[in-house]
C-alpha cells in the first residue's frame, strides 16, 4: 500500500510539472515579441474554398447581434453601440464564445447582406482592436476554434469585402495559424491538443501554397486522432459527447481533403468509422445520450446531422471494453453502465467519479439517469457534478471513488484531473436462461475503507425485468467488523418526467413514466426512500427531480438485490 501510495505522488509530481512548464512555455509563445510570428507558414495569395459547417445556425440570433445583444453561455450583454470586444466579459464561459466566433454560423443562417455586413465589421473591430492580444483569446484551445470558424465562414465575411479587408483578414488569419503551429506541442492534452491539429489541418488544405504545412498538420493529427481515439471508438476522456463535436469536425474535414483531391490520411478515415458506430452505443430510445463523464444535454440537431453520414444503421454494439461501458437492450428496454477506470491522468478534466454507475429507459422514456453536466455554468456545478454522490451508484461514507484536484495553485496549474480512483476493475458478461448478465466490481473504495464494490445486472430476454444487487466485501480479511466504516447509501436518480409513489411496504416505489408506462422498484428487505435530487444535463438547464436512495452499512448487509419490473406497458 504504502510503495502504491508514493508511486502516485511520484506521478502527480511528474504532472505538475509537466503542466507548469506547458503552461510557462504557452505563455512565452504567446507573448508579442515571441518568434512564432517568422514565416513558419507563408501568407497564402487566397484562400481556395472554405469547409462546409454542420453545426446549424439560427437566423433569429444574427437579429440580436445586429441590435446589439450578445448572448453566450446563459449571459447576455447589450453593448449600446459599441464593439462586444471592448466590453467587460460578464463570464470566462462568455468571453471564450465570443472569441471562438462559433456566432458567425447564425449570421450564415440568416443569409442577408445586413448579417454579411455586421460580419465583416466584428472581425474587422477584432482585428483592429488587436484581440488576438486579449488572455481569453490566446487560450490555444480558442485560437483553434477561431480559424476553424474563420475558414467556414469565409465566404460570409469575404464576399463584397474590399481587397484592404481581404488583406488584413488573410494575415490575421495567417498569424494565428503560426501561433497555432508553435504552440501545439505546448497544448494540455487531450480535446485542447486535438482541436489545435485540427485547426493546422483545415488551415493547411484551405490556404493556397502551403505543401509543407499540409505534410506537418496531417503527421499531427494523425497522431493525435491515434492517441485519442480508442479501438472501440470511443474517445480516451471517456466522455460521450466528444463524439458528435470531433465528428462534426472530421466529417468535414474528410470532404475537405477531396476537395483538394488528396487522400486523406489512414488515421482520419479509420477514427470516423470507430466513431460512427459508438454513437449508437451511447443513445437511449429517446435519441439522447447517456450521462457519463462530463456529458451535458445532448444537441439533437447536430447529432441527426452527424447520424445522417452514418450509413450502417445496425443494432448498437453491446460491449466498448476499451472505453469502459456496457449496453444491454431487450423488449425496448436500455441499460447502459460505466464498467471503466477513470482515463489516464492528462485526459481526465472532464472525468466523473462514476464507476458503475448506470442509466436505464424504457421506449422514448429515460427512468434511471446520472446528473451529468450543464450546457453552461459548467465551473459551477463541476465539482458537483463529478461527485459519486451524482451518479445512480454506490456511494461509501459520502465520499467519492476518485479524488480530483480542488482550486487552489495546483488547480491553476494543472485544472481538476482525477489523481485517485478504481484501478483494478473485473467486468464479466454473459447470458443465463436467455437473459443478458454482466457482473462488475472496483477498488475505488479499497485505500480508504478497505472495501470492494460489486454490482451485477440481469435484464430479462423480454425488457420487462432488470434484477440487480450491489455487493461490499472486505478487500483484505474475511468478515467486516462493526467498527469498520462501511455505512452506504445506494441511489438511483430519476429522470425529471418520473413520478415515484413509494407503496405502503416502504421496499418498493412505483414509478410513472410519461408515456402512461408504469414501473415498479422493489429492494426487498430494505427501505428504500425517495429523496431530493437534481439533474444538470437538462436543455432548459438544472431541473429538480427524485432519488430513491437506499442506506445501509456493509456488516450488517452486505448483499443488497434490488429489481425494476414494468407493471403497464402503454406501447405495444
């Protein structure tokens, strides 16, 4: 224990470091007089096409922009005249939108000469203004969505633009595509590094006259597409939603490389076809995604932009063991469940203590969920939101199965990644009398309490069944002594649509779907309490909801089975 105990400070140490030095290293390469402005990348004599956007646009909101309001990440601000780039930010989750210049498509979307004008200003105040100097702005990650944004969007800045504004806006461009190339070794791993080889990789095929840069951005993200993108498709952070956002780059990007008439590279076209399929893993019958490792509301219309290039439209693949998920599906019934260890330390910001966490639904209506995240004021309810607490698993003395950094100088340094959680995992799967079986454990809990968790499934070949039980056992001896600390609570989080009625045995609860389903939940033996529990991943935002919730300690019941059983079936 003790030698696993320095090897992990050892480790953390090493990422401290290696994240300060990143981050002092960005900071240079950042700075005005830094060398990255050398000609690494030509200015381009034009820009040969820009790429198609799948994100939509909506044309009401080029309106606001027009009038004056800018509203990003639940903020609005009016600026009475005056550029939104000289104004306070009301947030950093504002401030990182407006300077990513994501907007642009809803100006696209409305298509008049009013929007391609109010356009073409914006990015002139911003060059002007010189934004490309402001912190929020030169945060990589950023600088990457912009040109990205840029590039598709050119035609709408562009057209009736005079040559002096066609100038400039090429050599902004061009400078921030050197900073770009600079900095990308520098970049904190993971979704940050990605979207810069993806930025160099649009850039390279867009701008005219840039044969060595193509050569270098295809090398990077090859070999980012190859780190980052897992066998079963699923992506190393192990959050669901990653998926549609690189997907609604990478489709693109494919096309962009015909355009050129280059193939595009072995790693891009093999990333897409892992991915595709994992988007059918992660959907309940309602289309939304499940809420695993940072996921938020699910964005319908981009994932029926990105499904729509999907062209297999098979059943959903049951097992993604290097992503760290089960799906198991019968009669119209869905259980999806997180059997992975938290992803390594780099790529673990947006991780969530959620080991064996589950979700379950029943037609077009979700039943069990996790939490998950907001579409904004992430920052908020992070902390939160990763908690075990906000998972529908096994919580052991209120604490959670991974530790994060918290705040504080490490914080600012390296973010919030996991530094503790499940390392030894068993999954086993199988199938008796006709039902689907899949049995798990974690040594999450082991270094402070000593105790294992299990949990196993079994849904029944009709969907109308899901028998479980959560199981503690002691990791090291035979039997838990009533001084050990080993009170838990088990809770299954309802979605907010779930009406639960607990029936007068107090073991069982009766929950009414919205669709006129009706469920029932049984522990016996057990009281089972409904409590007081909010989700996060909701499109209108936080929205209350239901927890049942049952509390017990390990030496005195170990074993707890529990059971979900469809009572009245609306649908046929």
């Amino acid at each position: 224990m003790a030698r696993n105990v320095y090897a992990d400070r050892g480790r953390l140490t090493r990422f401290v470091l290696d994240s300060a030095w990143r981050r002092l290293r960005t900071r240079l390469i950042a700075h005005r007089w830094y060398p990255w402005r050398s000609r690494s990348v030509a200015v381009p004599s034009r820009l040969i096409f820009a790429p198609h956007d799948l994100r939509t646009g909506d044309p009401t909101r080029a309106t606001e922009f027009y009038s004056g309001r800018f509203a990003f990440a639940g903020k609005a601000v009016l600026t009475d005249g005056a550029s939104p780039f000289e104004v306070d930010p009301p947030s950093r989750e504002w401030a990182e939108e407006l300077m990513a210049f994501g907007w642009l498509r809803h100006m696209q979307a409305a298509g008049t000469s009013i929007a391609r004008a109010n356009a073409r200003a914006l990015v002139g105040d911003w060059i002007t203004l010189r934004g490309h100097r402001a912190p929020v702005a030169l945060t990589p990650e950023i600088a990457a969505r912009r040109v990205i944004n840029w590039l598709t969007q050119a035609p709408l800045i562009l057209q009736d633009a005079d040559p002096a504004f066609h100038r400039r806006f090429i050599r902004s461009l061009t400078s921030q595509v050197r900073y770009l190339k600079r900095v990308v070794p520098h970049v904190r791993d993971g979704r940050p590094r990605l979207d810069c080889a993806l930025a160099l990789a649009f850039a390279s095929l867009c701008m005219a006259d840039q044969a060595r840069l193509i050569r270098f951005a295809q090398k990077r993200l090859s070999d980012e597409l190859d780190r980052q993108v897992l066998a079963d498709g699923g992506h190393v952070g192990r959050n669901p939603g990653l998926l549609i956002e690189l997907l609604l780059d990478l489709l693109p990007l494919r096309q962009s490389y015909g355009a050129r008439h280059l193939p595009p590279p072995p790693a891009l076209l093999n990333a897409i076809d892992r991915m595709m399929p994992m988007l059918r893993f992660f959907r309940h019958g309602d289309g939304v995604f499940a809420h695993f490792n940072g996921m938020g509301p699910t964005p319908a219309d981009w994932l029926a932009t990105v499904t729509a290039y999907d062209d297999a439209r098979g059943r959903p693949v049951s097992n993604a063991p290097y992503s760290g998920y089960q799906r198991m599906e019968a009669g119209g019934t869905v259980v999806i469940a997180d059997t992975g260890a938290p992803p390594p330390i780099a790529f673990s910001h947006e991780a969530h203590a959620g080991c064996l966490s589950f979700e379950l639904s029943s037609g077009r209506s979700r039943v069990v969920v996790n939490c998950g995240m907001p579409a904004t004021g992430r920052e908020k309810w992070r902390a939160v939101a990763r908690q075990t607490a906000a998972h529908s698993t096994a919580v052991i003395e209120d604490a959670s199965s991974c530790r994060f950094i918290a705040g504080g100088l490490l914080g600012r340094l390296c973010g919030s990644p996991v530094i503790e959680g499940p390392a030894e995992l068993h999954v086993d799967r199988g199938e008796r009398g006709g039902a689907d079986v899949l049995r798990a454990s974690h040594d999450g809990y082991v270094r402070r309490f000593d105790l294992v968790h299990q949990r196993s499934w079994r849904l029944s070949p009709d969907g109308l069944r899901l028998d479980g039980e959560d199981l503690f056992r002691i990791a090291q001896g035979e039997t838990i002594s009533p001084e050990h600390r080993d009170r838990y609570a088990i809770r299954f989080h309802l979605h907010p649509a779930v009406q639960p009625a607990r029936a007068a045995d107090g073991h069982t609860v009766i929950l009414r779907l919205p669709d006129g389903d009706q469920w029932a939940f049984t522990a016996p033996d057990h009281l089972v309490s409904i409590e007081e529990s909010i989700i996060f991943a909701s499109s209108s935002g936080p929205r209350s909801t239901g927890q049942l919730v049952i509390t017990g300690r390990a030496h005195i019941a170990a074993r707890v089975p529990w059971a979900f059983m469809r009572m009245r079936a609306a649908r046929a």
